[in-house]
C-alpha cells in the first residue's frame, strides 16, 4: 500500500517543492496511538486497500504506511492490534466513535447557524 500525494498544485503548474508534513499528536482525551491501530484494523478487515500486486495490504503495511504518513511509530503495532479486540464491545470503535461525534456536532452547529442566520 503506498500513498503518493500530487506532485503539482492543482491551482497552477509549478511543481511543488516539498511534500507537506502532518504529524500525529496522541492526546487522552482524544485519539491515541491504539486510535490509528484501529484505522489500520479497519482499512485491513475492509479488504480495499491493496499492494502492488492488488491483493489486499497485510495490516503491517498498512501500519507502516499509517506511521510514515502521520510521522509516528507504534512500537510494537501488533500490541496495538491486541488491546483493540481486547476492549469491551462497546469500545471496540472507541477512535471511529469519537470522529463520528466530531463531524455530528460539527454538522449541528452548522444546521443550527444556518437556522438562526
């Protein structure tokens, strides 16, 4: 699995010089590291990311794939994967869960502004 970001600004035709950096910040109240071993369970059990071979991405490269994107590391990924099927049901999509909300009260302060505009 790899992801290649563009190479030009779709505003113009100059080459970008520099690939943007994103850098994960694991918070407690938030998303923490077993957050992105979730998404990389998720991606892996969905079977639509695939290698160069189009077979689906093993949950290793995924991962890899996950820490070079967001600049982190897991330490070990497979610990990861085992504390999420750990959890409790009700908390096996804790960092899915959390985003969902966001983008729901996100959307509700939109329909309510646009109400009382």
């Amino acid at each position: 699995m790899k992801l290649i970001p563009p190479q030009t600004n779709r505003f113009s035709n100059n080459f970008q010089s520099e690939t943007p950096k994103v850098y994960f910040i694991p918070k407690p109240q938030g998303l923490g590291i077993d957050s992105l071993g979730e998404f990389a369970v998720s991606i892996e059990l969905s079977h639509q990311f695939v290698d160069e071979e189009g077979k689906p991405a093993p949950f290793i490269h995924i991962a890899k794939t996950l820490e070079n994107a967001f600049n982190f590391n897991f330490g070990d990924v497979y610990k990861s994967k085992s504390r999420i099927f750990s959890r409790k049901p009700y908390n096996l999509t804790k960092a899915l869960d959390y985003l969902k909300n966001l983008i729901i009260r996100k959307n509700k302060i939109k329909k309510d502004d646009s109400i009382t505009n």
